[in-house]
C-alpha cells in the first residue's frame, strides 16, 4: 500500500488506482471522466484522489504516462526492430490494431478520443499534441532511416510520411471505436501500407534501429 506525505498508509494501491483512471478516461475523454466516474472506478473517496494524485489535470498526467509504458511502448518497440521498414510499420500497425480492438479494454485510443470530444483544458490538450509530435517524430526517424537505406526514393519526404502515418493511427483508433471489424481496421493499415516498399537488399539492413520512445 502506498504512503501519504505524513507517512500514514493508504488504503489503496496507487498503480491499480492509476489502471482503473486510465481505463475511464479511455472510455470517457478528459471532459467527460468526471471525478465521480473517476473515484468509483479507482475505489477512492475524492480527498483520497486529491492527497494521492493532486488534481484531476494531474491525474490525466499520471494516467498519460501509464497509458504509455503500460499499452503503448510495446506497439512504440516495433518501429526499432530488424528488416525492413515497411516489415517495422507492418509489426507497428499489427499490435496498434490488435490494441485498439481488444475486448478487455475500452475500444480506440485514449489519446485520440481525448482529441476528438474536445479538451477544455489548454494544459492537457498541449500534453497530447505534444504526445502526437513525439508519435510523428518515431516515424519520421525509422522513416529517415529507410530513406539512407535506400528504402524510400530520394524525393520522399520522412517528416511528411510520418505525419500521414500518424494521421492514420487516429483514423484506426475511430474505427475501432465505432465498432468496426478489427479484420477491416487491420485492412486500412495495410492499404496504407502499400507506400511502403516491401522489401531492400539485405547488405542496406540493420539488425535493429536505436530510437527513443515516445
């Protein structure tokens, strides 16, 4: 159990309470996780989520960040793994959709749905645009890679192709969402996919990409 600033132990356990926020803002959004939602889904009393987490701003912080590490760095990895860079973005959209439609979470992203309803508070919304630009900054990086491998033509521009790839994980996540087939929401990514070439000679490969997470 965890411990108050004056050292006296909660009664609740702060990484499972963080999994229960993360899960009503992902159904909800920011606006609508209200603190009624938020404290009967975590199991506190509201003096408790204050003490522990300071405000509800700061709590969406916190549930960001576990969000993150919890669902998304797995999905992040793919983008530095070995092959080619359209095997990279294969691996990448294959655990993104299969997240995106699993049944024990809510459906779509958390990021995105935040977005989508509208965010009244400027501090957040500036925390998930700034989680896009690390998402586009990924992409461009493995993409600029495959650009020195010779895996995209001279011409091609990484940032923008990154952009678009972003673009699309926010129409997967709607999909997903809406309640699409998770087969069709896998479809979309590999349509997508085709600007992507399939293969590169082996001697241009790495066995690995080194990259930040996001």
């Amino acid at each position: 159990m965890a411990r108050s600033a004056g050292g006296r132990t909660r009664s609740f356990e702060i990484t499972e309470a963080l999994d229960q926020a993360v899960r009503v803002f992902w159904q909800y959004g920011y606006h609508d996780a209200t603190l009624e939602r938020l404290t009967r889904a975590m199991g506190i009393n509201k003096p408790s989520l204050f003490l522990a987490f300071g405000n509800k701003q700061e709590l969406f912080r916190k549930s960001l960040d576990h969000y993150r590490v919890c669902f998304l760095n797995t999905v992040f990895a793919e983008l530095q793994g070995p092959g080619s860079t359209r095997q990279a973005f294969e691996r990448f959209f294959d655990k993104l959709v299969d997240l995106l439609t699993c049944e024990q979470t809510p459906p779509g992203c958390l990021v995105a749905l935040t977005l989508a309803s509208g965010c009244p508070d400027p501090e957040v919304e500036a925390e998930l645009k700034n989680f896009v630009q690390n998402t586009i900054d990924a992409m461009a990086q493995r993409l600029q890679v495959a650009k020195t491998r010779g895996e995209l033509p001279e011409t091609e521009d990484p940032t923008a192709l990154a952009a678009f790839f972003s673009a699309l994980t926010y129409t997967l996540a709607i999909a997903a969402r809406t309640g699409e087939d998770p087969a069709q929401v896998k479809s979309l990514a590999w349509t997508a996919l085709r600007l992507l070439p399939e293969s590169v000679s082996p001697q241009n490969l790495q066995s690995s990409v080194s990259s930040d997470p996001i």
